[in-house]
C-alpha cells in the first residue's frame, strides 16, 4: 500500500453544502490535479470515508444535517490519519480552537483564496515545502 505522503496526489473529500463553494473547490483541487468527492451532507461524507480512502477532507462547519464538528468527529473515528480543514464564514478563534481540539489542522474563513487552501492541503499530504521557487 502507498504511503499518503507518496508523489500521487490523493483524493480530496469536500463537504459542503453550498453548490457554489462545493463546486469552486472542486473546480481548483482538479485543476491542481486532485481527485475530488464532493458531498453535501455530513452523514454522506461519514459514509464516503466508510468506502474509500481519503488523503484530505475539507468540511464546512454549518451542514444540512449535521454539525460539521460532528463530521470532523466520525471521520477520524473512520480514517483516524486523515488531515481534515474546517471551512466557515463564522471562524473565530473559538471554533478554531474547538477544530483543532477535535483533531482538524485547522480552520480557515470562507471565502478564502484558491492558493490558500492549495497551499494547506499540499502541506499536509506532501509535508512542508521550501519557500524557494
């Protein structure tokens, strides 16, 4: 089995159910060469990670169904490696802190620069990179 942090970019779990951020992220994660899945219910993500491996999830706090706390909360029951980043447009250093001690890497505000989030998620599945060009 490859390792998460090999040269292949991973499949990128999205949970949003907005369409238009769902499909903005999907947009520029495959246009960086990520597979993505793009669910907009929690309970669909959970049961995602049931199925199939995920090098990355991006979750929204405010779903549908259910809290995207409780999204952060059964998908490392399910994949307890998978780096995951908390979207919202109510971040406070609250739900940050509530993120990280959940197990998140962090959070980050909606909306956010495209090269943000690449960033983040490079990071996290290829490890830090050199700040040279």
């Amino acid at each position: 089995m490859s390792d998460v942090k090999s040269k292949e970019k991973p499949t990128i779990l999205v949970v949003d159910d907005e369409p238009s951020v769902g499909d903005a992220l999907r947009l520029v994660l495959e246009s960086n060469g990520y597979e993505v899945v793009l669910v907009t219910k929690g309970q669909d993500g959970i049961e995602q990670a049931r199925h199939r491996r995920f090098g990355f999830s991006v979750v929204d706090l405010y779903l549908t169904d259910i809290s995207g706390f409780e999204v952060i909360k059964e998908l490392l029951t399910v994949q307890p490696q998978i780096p995951i980043l908390l979207v919202t447009a109510h971040l406070s250093p609250q739900v940050c802190e509530e993120a990280r001690r959940l197990g998140a890497v962090g959070g980050l505000a909606k909306p956010f620069p495209p090269a943000e989030i690449l960033k983040v998620i490079h990071s996290h599945v290829h490890g830090p990179t050199p700040d040279s060009a």
